[in-house]
C-alpha cells in the first residue's frame, strides 16, 4: 500500500484543494485507489471519498493508470481517469462532462 498527498483541481470552474490517495495492489494489473478530498467552497468544508479500481501497466519504472468511477449525478456522474507515477508521486488527469482537471500527489516523507 502507498499513500500520497497532494492537491486535486478543477481546469473547469478553478476549484482546489487538500487530496490524499492510498493505492493498494489488488492483481498483477489491477490497483485500488482510495481518493479522499476536501471541497472548501462553502463556508462548511466538505469532503468526500470513493474508491476505484484502476488497470495499470509498468513502463521503465513507471506505471501508467486508467479507470473510470460514477461518483453519482449529484458529484458530477461519471469521471474517467489517466495518470502516470512512480514510488515518489502520482500525476492524474480526470474528466466527466461537466468538470476535468488534475490530482497532483507525492509520497508523503516516513516518519522516524
């Protein structure tokens, strides 16, 4: 399992915030990914979480990723997924009809 920290935002409307992810191994080609994040629009920050399988490949120690999540009509419906990284950071672009932007995360440091 890997976590990252990081930001997500939107190219649509400028929206952003606090992202954090864990990936998780599932299969030789398959990996979870946990995304949690944080909406402070509103007074009241929101935040949200959902999970994705996402098919990934290995390239020259890099792993490419593609998946597809339907967070519901009212988060936007369905966002498709691409993204590289390696054991440092992860760079996802996403999109669905109305919204697309980026998750930008990096490795957070080990505690001693």
């Amino acid at each position: 399992m890997s976590k990252g920290l990081g930001r997500w935002n939107s190219d649509a409307n400028g929206h952003n915030d606090v992202l954090r992810c864990l990936v998780t191994k599932k299969t030789d080609s398959v990996y979870e990914t946990r995304f949690h994040a944080r909406y402070s629009r509103w007074i009241i920050p929101l935040s949200f979480a959902y999970a994705l399988d996402m098919n990934v490949t290995a390239a020259g120690g890099a792993y490419n990723f593609l998946g597809q999540a339907d967070l519901g009509s009212l988060a936007g419906g369905i966002y498709h997924y691409t993204g590289e990284g390696n054991t440092t950071g992860l760079h996802f672009n996403f999109k669905a009809d109305n919204d697309h932007g980026t998750f930008r995360l990096k490795r957070p440091e080990k505690i001693q």
